[in-house]
C-alpha cells in the first residue's frame, strides 16, 4: 500500500473470516467481521482509513445486525446496510441505509467529514 508522498508500507490482516476493501479517492474502506461467525455472534464492520494522513481512522461502523424476528424460530435473521459514498461540497459522505424498515434499527447512518487537512 502507498500512501501519497510517502513510502510504500505493508499491513497484515489476520483472520478466519472474509473481508472486502475498496479506496474512494483518499479514502481506503476496510469491510469485516467481527464474532464468532455463528449466527447471532458476527456482526460486520465498515471502517474509513485516511490515505493521505497515517491512515487515520475517520469512521468505524457496525453494518450488519443479527436479530430474533420469529420467537418460533431460533435462527436469527441478517440485516445489512447497503453503502453509498458521496464526495461534493468538499466533503464525503458514508450513507449506510437498510433495504426496508426495520422495527429496533435505524433506518439510515451517515458519516460525513471535510476533505481538507
């Protein structure tokens, strides 16, 4: 990984679950699991890294919760947020939203910071 203007740098990730990353502009977005992987354990994670400065963390986000919708049923169901990355005004933003409403989580998170320094 290379940060701009500064020297290439290595970093490594241990663990026994599946992850995802992607870098909007200067921004490196880290998707992973946090739990025992079981269901009802495992939650997923959306954390924002600055490219450009150390790779400080801008965000950190819980965007998948496991919950008992069925008394009758032991099996929790999965709900994720969709994510949609928005830069303008000199600002991004994270907009983390549910496909439908759901009683007991909200609806829609958002994380926004100024592009500046």
């Amino acid at each position: 990984m290379k940060a701009p203007g500064q020297k290439p740098s290595r970093f490594y990730f241990t663990s026994s679950y599946f992850g995802s990353i992607a870098i909007h502009e200067n921004v490196l977005l880290l998707k992973y699991g946090v739990g025992r992987g079981t269901p009802g354990a495992r939650v997923d994670r959306v954390k924002a890294l600055r490219l450009d400065h150390d790779l400080d963390e801008l965000a950190d986000v819980q965007c998948s919760y496991w919950i008992v919708t069925n008394p009758q049923n032991a099996e929790p169901d999965l709900f994720e947020y969709h994510l949609k990355v928005r830069t303008e005004g000199g600002c991004t933003a994270l907009s983390f939203s549910l496909p439908g409403p759901r009683y007991g989580l909200p609806s829609e998170k958002i994380v926004k910071w100024k592009n500046n320094g």
